[in-house]
C-alpha cells in the first residue's frame, strides 16, 4: 500500500495498513512529529511488516556516487556539510489549497516539507546526527508556518553542518557543499545539477534522475521484500529525521499545533 496523503492523515491510515496486515510505503515526512512516527515504526515491526518512507533520494544514482566518494576517501575527512535553499514568494504560498504552509496538516511549513528531505539524504551520505539547534522566523508573515530557518548540527563522526533555508527570499537556490580535509563536493538536493568534486582528481559528472523519480525507491522495496536487499529507506531511518524536525521546529505533540 502507498500512502501519498498529507502528513496530518499518515499515522491513521498507516495503521490501518498494518492491521490489514500489508507492507506499506508512505510519502515524506512520515508524520507530524517524531512521537507519530515511533508509533508507526513499532507498529509495523511488531506485526512482522516493512515500513518504507519516500526518501527516495537515498536510491538515486547521483547520490551514490557521491555516497562512494566519501567512503573511498576522494575529500579525506568530512569536516563540515552546508545547505542554502532559497525561493522567492508566491501567491501559491498563502492559498487554502497549499496544505504544504499548514502546520496543522504539514506539521511545519515548506522547511518540513523540503528540509526533511535533505537531512536524511545527509544521514545517508555521513551517518547520523546526533545534536541540531535552530531557529526560525515567519519573516513574511504571509502564511502560518515559518518561512525562514536556520539550523546547525553534529553528526556522530564529529562533522559539522549548517544550514539556511529561505522561501520569501530574491532567488531560487539549492547549494550543498561537503568540505573535506583534503577536498570537497558540490551538489544540489532538488536539482540535476552537475556533481563537483574537487580533490586530488577533479570530476565533474552529470548524473540524471530517471523519468520516474521514485523508480529506484520501488525497484528496492521490491528487492528488499523479497529478501535480496536492503532498502535503504525504513521507517527507523526515517524516524531520525523527525526528531531532527522536532527539535528544529520546537515541535511538541502535547500541544495543539
């Protein structure tokens, strides 16, 4: 089963799955908050079941390339990981329509939406983190969410990152840069952009996404059922992420949203 609702709907309906007693995937991020998230987790390994979250990024060739990089050592040490996205606004922004800016349905605005993808792309890439602190502005004010945060965290192999993430902003920007001890790599999370790597050997690569985004995401699952693979996007990776949100979001799901 695949469950492509909002987020405000994943833990009713995942449940549901489960005592159906069906495999289930559902789409990013996988609930409101962490606490949400725990109880799916638990829920599907307790009835022997694979829970599968659409961080489909982590299946993507362009980021195992980069994911291989890093582990033959081509930028030495991973230092420091940053992140610039920006937008500008838009009249979509402030429509009922736009769940995306509801931090009732969204739990957070386009930051839950967008960022989430990009901090489990990043546990994949340099494992996990283990301390994050933010802050975040409604800068705009044009909708209930917040529209402009900053964060910075530890990962356990002692990098650092930060990150900025802006959508009232001038432009349209997607930069991430790992920086080595001995080089560094340049990519974006959204974009096809080319993949640079700068170290002792420079390579420029251009890796395109497949028409299908999530063709590789579905091709795992199915590997991973049939016990040939392991599908690099469960539920217990994904629940990291939303701790992550949680903390960044000062999300508490004792309180109404």
């Amino acid at each position: 089963m695949y469950i492509a609702t909002p987020p405000d709907s994943h833990l009713e309906y995942s449940l549901m799955v489960a005592a159906a007693g069906k495999h289930c995937c559902v789409e990013k991020p996988m609930s409101l908050n962490a606490e949400q998230s725990a109880l799916m987790q638990r829920t599907f390994e307790r009835a022997g079941l694979h829970l599968f979250i659409s961080y489909y990024r982590r299946s993507l060739p362009r980021f195992q390339q980069i994911r291989d990089w890093l582990q033959a050592g081509r930028i030495g040490e991973l230092r420091q990981v940053t992140w610039s996205l920006c937008k500008p606004p838009a009249a979509a922004d402030a429509s009922a329509a736009n769940w995306r800016t509801d931090p009732t349905i969204a739990g957070g605005g386009y930051f839950a939406d967008l960022a989430s993808h990009g901090f489990d792309l990043f546990q994949y890439l340099a494992g996990d983190i283990v301390e994050v602190t933010g802050f975040t502005a409604r800068q705009a004010g044009h909708y209930a969410a917040e529209d402009a945060v900053t964060a910075c965290w530890t990962f356990a192999n002692g990098a650092l990152g930060m990150g900025c993430w802006n959508f009232v902003a001038d432009r349209r920007e997607d930069r991430v840069e790992l920086i080595g001890s001995r080089g560094r790599i340049t990519f974006a999370v959204f974009e096809d952009q080319p993949l640079r790597l700068e170290g002792e050997v420079d390579e420029v690569l251009e890796i395109a996404c497949h028409e299908h985004i999530q063709w590789h995401h579905v091709l795992a699952m199915n590997a991973h059922i049939r016990g040939e693979a392991e599908h690099p996007s469960l539920a217990i990776e994904a629940l990291k992420t939303d701790r992550i949100l949680d903390k960044v979001l000062q999300r508490n799901p004792n309180l109404p949203g």
